[in-house]
C-alpha cells in the first residue's frame, strides 16, 4: 500500500501522519510542539502567524 505524503502548513516539509484542518495540513511533530507550546513563548506567536494561513484559505 502506497503511503501519502502531505505538505505541513506549519513546517513546510512532507509528512505521512497529521492532521487536517479544513485545507491546511499539521504534521504530527507539529502538533505536538503546537500542543505544549506556552502562550508565553516566542515560538507560540510563530505558530498563531501559521494558523491565521487556516482562517484565509476557509474563504476562498
């Protein structure tokens, strides 16, 4: 059985497992760091920046 590769809209690299939100794909590693991230942190910024890509792409 041949696997599928999806783009991470949060790494940019292409992964087998994840998850799908509407259009945009999350790798699980992604997720995970998603997850545990603090608010607090700088990286959780970087990821609300990703996100808000989910927001645009459910109205086109």
């Amino acid at each position: 059985m041949m696997s599928k590769h999806c783009l991470c809209g949060i790494c940019d690299q292409e992964k087998q497992e994840g998850i799908h939100l509407y259009r945009l794909f999350i790798c699980k590693q992604c997720e995970q760091k998603i997850i545990q991230t603090e608010p607090k942190e700088v990286q959780y910024h970087y990821f609300v920046k990703k996100l808000r890509n989910l927001n645009q792409m459910t109205f086109h």
